[in-house]
C-alpha cells in the first residue's frame, strides 16, 4: 500500500497554499509563516476584501513607501506572513458564511452595529481584530447575532 502524503490545498487564483486551521494540522501555518509567504499572495487577499495599499501598511504596522518598494515575490517577514495567513483565514471563513468572495467583500466594508458602525477591516491591525472577526464570522455562520 502506498504511504499516504498530505498535499496543501492552493488556490488557483493566490501563489501559496489556502490554509485550513479547521483540519487540526497548525504545523502549516507555523511552517509558512516562519517560511514567509510572497508578497503578491498578500497583495491578492487584499484586493479580494478591497483593501486598499494605504490599508495594508497599518495592518502591517510598516509604512506605505516601504509597501510600494517590495517586488510581488518577496518574502515576507514572519509576522507580516503571520498577517497574510490571518488575512487568508479570514476570506476563506467569509466565503464558507456568505457564499462568495463579493459578498465577504462587502462585510468586510460595511458598517457593521455589532462592532459599534466600524467596518470589520478596521479591526484588522492587531492580533485581537482577526480573533473577533473570526469569532463574529463563526456566529453569524451558526445564527448567533447577540
């Protein structure tokens, strides 16, 4: 019998892999991160939920000039891959909850009441915004909206 090897799943549109965190498997994230992922994989997650270059620096915490130097197959640093796999994360959830990546598009642009009329992307710059969107994104997936 042949071993059994585990393939990343990827994206025909993105030049990494699409991570599924759901599979229980955190060794390949770890791994990409550490690894960095190519810029332009970030800078396809961005323009799939619309976030603008302006956007992305504050979410990296870098500044606009140093964003509009980077070459789409540059490797990221480990935090700023860290981010992009959260950005992916976050798409793929959004596109499990709504159906498609437009209507995650515009969630992710809309002015939310729960999150007191702030749009979801604007909680996008530490740590604790991607936790609470995905958590959010879980409970609208349930029917939870208290």
């Amino acid at each position: 019998m042949k071993p059994y090897t585990k393939k990343p799943i990827e994206s025909k549109s993105l030049e990494e892999p699409f991570i599924s965190l759901s599979a229980g498997d955190f060794s390949s994230p770890i791994s990409l991160a550490r690894n960095g992922v190519k810029y332009g994989f970030l800078l396809d997650i961005a323009e799939k939920l619309s976030i603008s270059l302006q956007e992305l620096s504050d979410v990296l915490h870098v500044s606009l000039r140093t964003l509009q130097r980077y070459v789409p197959s540059k490797r990221l640093d480990t935090e700023a891959s860290s981010k992009a796999l959260q950005l992916a994360v976050i798409l793929k959830k959004g596109i499990e909850v709504f159906g498609s990546e437009k209507a995650t598009n515009t969630w992710m642009n809309s002015s939310i009441p729960a999150f007191g009329g702030k749009r979801p992307k604007d909680f996008l710059d530490t740590p604790f915004g991607f936790q609470m969107l995905e958590e959010e994104l879980t409970r609208i997936q349930y029917g939870v909206f208290a």
